[in-house]
C-alpha cells in the first residue's frame, strides 16, 4: 500500500500527529479505491456466507441491542469434536433482511488487508490498534447514540451513512461516503445511519497506552520493594506515629524514583510493545520453502508492519520483530543497522559488513522470522 496507514486516513500524517487527541473531530478525503480495497461488499459477502466465521468473530444489532448468538449460529463436528457458534449464513441474512447490522469483530485477526493497516497504523503511533467493520442495510441503525473509550477511525467502504456526532457546542451531522474517513476522541458520542444504500464501513479502535500506565509500570518494581509488613497495633489510638513512619518511607521511596534510569524504562516500555504484538507472516509459507535456496543475489524486502528495533546488551544485540525479541551477535550491529535502512536488498548488498557465509545466514534467519520476505 503506497504511501503510510495515518497518511491514508488523516492526510498529513505530520500535522495530524501534532494535534492527535484533540477534542474535535477530523475529516480527510481519500483516494476511494484504496480504502474499498481494504473491504469491499463482495469480501464481507465472502466472510458471512463462504468463511465458516464464528463468534465472537461476529456479532449482530438491531435497534440499538446485540441479539442473542443463538438467533444465528449453529452447532457441527469436525474430526468427531464438536463446534459451536458457527454462522448460519442463512438466518443471518435473514436477520440482516429484517433490518439487524452485522459486525465483523477484530477485523485485524482474520482479513489480510485490515492485518497490514493495523500493524502499520501500530507502528506509526506507538499505541494498540483494532478494527471492526459493520454492514448495514439501507435505512438502518444498528446502534443507538453511544461513545467509546478509545479513539476511532471510521471510512467508509461501500454505500454511504449519516453520522451523529455530539460535540460541546450540540450534534453535527457528517455524510460518510467511500474515500471520506473520519477521526473520533475518545469519549465522543455519536450514532450513524445506513442512507437508501447497503453500508460498510470500518472503524479502527485505538487503545491508547498512557502516561498513567507507563508512570505505574516504571514504578512497579520500586513499590514491589515495599516490605510487605503488618501495620503496627495501636495505629487506630495514635495515628500520628503511623503517619510519621509513612512519611519516611515515602521519603525514601522518593530518593529511588528521583534515581531511576527513564532510558532504560523507555526502553523497557518499547520492549514491551515490540514483543507482544500478534505475528503477522502472510505468506511465511512459501518464505520458509524458499529460505535455503537464498543466494547473494535474491531480492528481499521488509515485511510491512514488521519493525526491527535493535537494542545493544553488552556483547550481545536484541533485535524486536513486534511479536518475539531475537538475540543475535553484537558485531552484527552495522548489518542490522542496514537492513533497517532498505526497503528491498540483496544479502549480496551486505558484503561490506559480513563474509558471504555470514550474510547468507544471517538474511535466511531473518526471512524465517518473518523480518523479511523473498520479493516476488
């Protein structure tokens, strides 16, 4: 996909970053394929009726509430073990006939093309992302007037739909049609209606990581280190000898935050990010079949929505693929520090670095990990 996941949906990804979390919504007009391409009609026709999809992978609303699971899905076995909450094709058209909007739930787990923007748009913000997609019939509401505790993007992908969107100074009305995206804060009411058209659209959740929890996260060690000790008897009669011995303790507890190293919280920080995401390896497969036979003139090229962080620990180099750290030779460095510059290379490209034995285990391991693909 040219071009960044926050420059598809806000535009200047520059600016917009420098006002993000700012009370007031913001729209941006893209080029509409791109976005329809993420999900058209025909996919989500292709996911409810040809996929086997299972709850909680989808959901359905009518009139504001969420219909019980049993309303339309059904029971089978596979290799004699029974599975429950299949998609009934069937009924859920039926339900979607009558009016009731389908939620295609985390989106990001199962459709490749919603996969490689989410894990973009991660990388862009250093936050969480999550994406749901909605079909709704013409004429129809799914839910009533609500907010949400993360911010959102919103683009629409098929037909058009009135949004209600609540802001200090009342509700305004927004007409969201294909390449028109929209950003919501957190907290902002809003409800959206589906025009004389089926609808579909996405809407990416952003879970936002806080200066509260990254403040709670550095300090937990040092509260960790609080003895663990009963309250002295008596404090109920005397408070005050309580108080005076708390506020030593605080004291010191204040001497170790003031000594604390913020460079490596932040990193740790960065670390925790860098390796808990879920992997994403479309068409490891093939890459997998093809890593032995890499020679020094194959064309490789970095895996989107992959990063590569590199972290020195003494003589040794962490390298963070997002979903797993992997340790490698700290002489490594400079070709590490390569393969971060290119796009595409060639382990031929390396030869500068590292002998052609070296350069050629070091970029299979990497296509293994799933850092680089075998380019087309």
């Amino acid at each position: 996909m040219p071009g960044s996941a926050l420059d598809l949906l806000s535009g200047d990804a520059q600016a917009f970053l420098t006002k993000v979390w700012a009370s007031r919504v913001h729209l941006h007009q893209a080029d509409p394929e791109r976005l329809v391409d993420l999900l058209s009609l025909d996919d989500a026709d292709t996911l409810l009726t040809s996929s086997a999809i299972r709850t909680p992978s989808i959901r359905i609303a009518k009139d504001g509430g969420v219909l019980p699971e049993s309303s339309f899905t059904r029971g089978a076995t596979l290799a004699g073990k029974q599975l429950t909450g299949l998609v009934d094709s069937r009924k859920a058209l039926a339900l979607f006939a009558d009016g009731a909007t389908i939620v295609f739930q985390g989106l990001h787990r199962y459709w490749p093309p919603i996969t490689r923007l989410v894990a973009e748009l991660e990388l862009e913000l250093g936050h969480p992302c999550q994406a749901n997609a909605y079909l709704t019939p013409p004429g129809s509401q799914g839910f009533a007037v609500h907010s949400d505790s993360h911010d959102v993007f919103v683009f629409q992908t098929a037909g058009s739909k009135l949004w209600e969107v609540h802001g200090p100074d009342g509700p305004d009305e927004v007409r969201l049609e294909p390449g028109l995206s929209m950003y919501l804060p957190t907290g902002t009411p809003h409800a959206a209606r589906a025009q004389d058209t089926v609808s579909l659209h996405v809407t990416l959740g952003i879970n936002q990581l806080t200066w509260r929890g990254l403040v709670q996260r550095t300090l937990a060690e040092v509260a960790q280190a609080v003895p663990d000790e009963h309250l002295p008897a008596g404090y109920l009669e005397d408070p005050s000898g309580l108080a005076g011995e708390l506020a030593d303790r605080l004291g010191s507890l204040a001497e170790q935050i003031r000594g604390l190293d913020t460079t490596a919280a932040v990193e740790a920080e960065v670390r925790r990010f860098l390796t808990t995401r879920s992997p994403r390896l479309a068409g490891g497969l093939h890459d997998v079949l093809a890593a032995d036979a890499i020679d020094d003139g194959t064309r490789l090229r970095r895996r989107p929505g992959h990063p590569c962080v590199l972290h020195t620990r003494g003589e040794r180099l962490d390298v963070l693929l997002g979903d797993r750290c992997i340790d490698v030779p700290g002489w490594l460095r400079p070709a590490m520090d390569d393969v971060r510059a290119r796009p595409e290379l060639c382990p031929g490209d390396l030869a500068e670095h590292l002998d052609p034995q070296s350069r050629l285990v070091l970029c299979r391991r990497l296509v293994r990990e799933g850092l680089l693909e075998v380019a087309p």
